[in-house]
C-alpha cells in the first residue's frame, strides 16, 4: 500500500474515531467525517473502506489489533504454566483491554465507541461477526465455559454475555470515576466480579 493511502486512510480512521465517541455512531455521518479528516474528495472514504461498517471495524481494529496480541500472550504464559486460577484468567480478559485508560484520547475513544456498539441494534452483526472471528476472544471464552459451574447452554451463554458487558460498560463508566476511585480498586473489583457471575450457583 502507497504511503500516501496509508496516509489517508489513517486520517480517515483518526477523524471517525474522534467523532464517533464524541457524537455517537448513530449520530456521525461520512460527511461529517470526509470533511474532519480534510477529504476533498467525498468518495475517498467508499473507497478506503466501503461503508460506515467497514469504517468503524478499522476504527476498532485500531485498538482491538494490540488487545488480542497483549490477551494471546497472557494466555500463552497461563497455559504454559499449566495450573491458574479463574482470577488470572479473567485478569486476561480485562487487563489488555484497561491498559487503554492510559491512553487518553485514543483509547478512551475506543471504549465509548465499544461501549456504544454494545447496545446498538444497528451494529448487533458487526459485533457478532467480530466476535465470532476472534480467536483470542474464542480461546479466551473456551477456557471460562469451565468455570461456569452450569452445563446448561443458555445459562452459559448469558454469563459469558454479561461478562463483556461489565467489561466494556465497567471500563467506560471508570472514565468519568477515574478521580475519585484508584484505578487498581477499580480493576480488582471488576475482575472479582466477573469470576464470581462465573462462579455462581447453576439455576
């Protein structure tokens, strides 16, 4: 790819990521973003990503891209160790994903954008495919199913559901908190309460 489309396209993304957190997803148009990102040419964003959904998978990737490769190896370090508790395992569900309350603009973004998705009827098969095709997030959720205390399907599923959701909601509420809770009470307490929705008796 030419540095110059690099370039552009890295403009784009920055532009619609800066909007879509500030505004909403919903609420930003590729207008809106075309003339942000300083495009001229209105077509330029059909042509780097096709559409809003192609735009807002790259706006995650951004992030998302860093969070799989910093999960894998934590993964990798549990397995090789061969014995782990479910508190270190969670920890590698929600540790790479809070290393971005570190990176104010950027990843602050992505998590009110993720935050966003995650309760939006419009983007429900954006998410699902994402999910769907991340091995991380497959390898990761493999592992929890076992210390989900239930063999009932639809009662698993709904704990490994609203475990992304204290994730993802969790991380992007802490950003208006951040004053007034220190940040490791704030993660131990969400990676012992994912365990423990874990861990709680089957129905």
């Amino acid at each position: 790819m030419r540095k110059d489309t690099i370039a552009t396209r890295k403009r784009i993304v920055n532009a619609a990521e800066k909007l879509f957190a500030e505004y909403g997803v919903d609420n930003t148009s590729l207008l809106d973003i075309s003339k942000a990102a300083k495009q001229k040419n209105r077509s330029a964003l059909q042509y780097h990503f096709k559409d809003k959904q192609g735009l807002l998978d790259a706006v995650l990737d951004k992030h998302a891209i860093g969070i799989a490769l910093r999960r894998t190896s934590m993964l990798d370090q549990l397995e090789a160790r061969g014995n782990f508790t479910l508190y270190q395992l969670i920890e590698a569900l929600v540790l790479p994903v809070a290393a971005l309350l570190d990176q104010k603009e950027d990843g602050h973004a992505f998590l009110k954008i993720h935050s966003q998705l995650m309760t939006s009827e419009s983007y429900r098969e954006l998410r699902t495919h994402r999910d769907q095709n991340a091995p991380d997030v497959l390898r990761l959720q493999k592992l929890m199913v076992k210390h989900t205390n239930s063999s009932t399907p639809k009662v698993v599923q709904t704990r490994l559901m609203l475990a992304g959701v204290m994730l993802i909601h969790g991380l992007a509420s802490y950003l208006i908190q951040a004053d007034r809770i220190p940040s490791s009470v704030f993660l131990h307490t969400l990676v012992q309460g994912i365990a423990d929705l874990l861990q709680q008796p089957s129905p």
